[in-house]
C-alpha cells in the first residue's frame, strides 16, 4: 500500500486552517505543504489569497462535507490536552497512526519529550523525508513500522523503548474507524499491557452505525462512499 490519501487530506485541512486569520485559527501548521502533492499544494495556495481564499475551503465543505470541522476541532482539543500531559510531566508520546499528524514539529512542548510514531512504512519514508526538505530534524521522533490488522504492536512498541512502567500517552486520532474490531481490540490490548500508571490514551471515533448502514447522520453516507472510492474504506 503508498501513501495514505487521507493522511494527505488531513494535512489539506490543517492547511485550510493555517491559512485562517490569526484571530480566529485553532492552530498553525507550518509543516503542511511539505506534505501534499503539487495539486492538494495548490488548493492550499488558494486558500492563502486575500478574501477570495476564504471561499476555498467552503467550497471544499461542499464537496466533502463533515469531515474538515470536525478535524479541526479534534485537533485543537488534543493539542491541548497533549500539551497539559507533558507540562505535567508525562515524557513519552505515542502516536498511533500518525499519517501526517505534526504535533512532534508544531508543538514547542514536544521537541524535548520523547516522541514515538506508528504507521505502516511507506508513509513514515515519505513523511521523514518531507520533513527533512522543509529544514526540520526527525531526531527527537522515533518511526515504528507497524500495520495493526497484522503486526504485533507490542513487541514493536517495546522495541522502541516504550513500557518501562512510566507514564505514556497514546494519540490515535482519525484512525480507529479505518480498522476491524480484531485490529481494534489488538490495539487496546497491547496498549493496557504497555502503559504504565498514570498513562492516558486519546482517540476519535465514528458512530457504527455510520459504518455498518445502520444509522445516518447528514452526508455520512457520502463520506463513506468517498473513503471507499480512494482505497481507504
């Protein structure tokens, strides 16, 4: 499997957000464009131009409707509460499926605590070496390979030195919809037995119901029919 599209559009969004005023932004992140291909660069360009660049992401709402909102709102609350962890002394962060998330460079508070990342490997490659073009370090940031419907994430997450019985806090944001409920109760497995007293996991979810047909909330289902038709169901 390549690089994941919606990683790729959740660093679209990000960037949608950046480009908001500085009064009313959630966040910034300056790290965005190094990850989008030259189109998704382009809307992000757009959304940069004086008052008509407001209008690009409305337009993407429009188009996919839901998911940019609700991103953006997550974000901003588990930067916060991540941030509130580590200045509580809390030196270990693993972040579960992290695509293009990048708390580990935007955040001040995370450059001197030990940072941990989980993805599959050709997202990681693509991803460190994106950050390196934009003139930033991946020293402080440890990449572990993993696919959870098949790996053993406990035995890759030990290996990186993580559960040694000190406190850790997990992030698994936008992930946990995208895998079985085998691969779901492996994660939260391995996870118990790693963390140690004082741990806290941080994760997002979406409604079964959405998932499974059982139950609609306004454009799910054209959410879900647009995941599917990029390969990432």
């Amino acid at each position: 499997m390549g690089v994941s599209f919606t990683a790729r559009t959740m660093a679209l969004q990000r960037a949608f957000e950046s480009a908001r005023s500085a009064e009313s932004r959630l966040f910034t992140d300056p790290l965005t464009d190094a990850f989008l291909p030259r189109p998704l660069r382009a809307l992000a360009d757009l959304a940069r131009l004086p008052v008509l660049g407001g209008a690009v992401p409305r337009l993407y709402d429009l188009a996919f409707p839901g998911p940019r909102p609700s991103a953006v709102a997550r974000t901003r609350l588990i930067d916060d509460t991540v941030v509130d962890l580590v200045r509580a002394g809390v030196g270990h962060i693993v972040i579960l499926g992290a695509g293009f998330d990048s708390r580990a460079w935007r955040l001040p508070q995370l450059r001197a605590t030990r940072v941990v990342e989980v993805d599959r490997p050709n997202t990681q490659t693509a991803k460190a070496a994106a950050v390196r073009a934009a003139g930033e370090s991946v020293d402080h940031v440890r990449f572990v390979p993993v696919d959870f419907e098949t790996d053993d994430l406990t035995t890759a997450l030990r290996g990186a030195g993580v559960g040694c019985g000190e406190p850790v806090v997990f992030v698994w944001e936008g992930v946990t919809n995208y895998l079985t409920a085998q691969a779901m109760d492996a994660t939260l497995a391995a996870l118990r037995g790693i963390g140690g007293a004082g741990s806290m996991l941080l994760f997002t979810y979406v409604h079964r119901g959405v998932l499974d047909g059982t139950a609609t909330f306004p454009e799910s289902r054209r959410w879900v029919k647009s995941v599917a038709r990029v390969g990432e169901p």
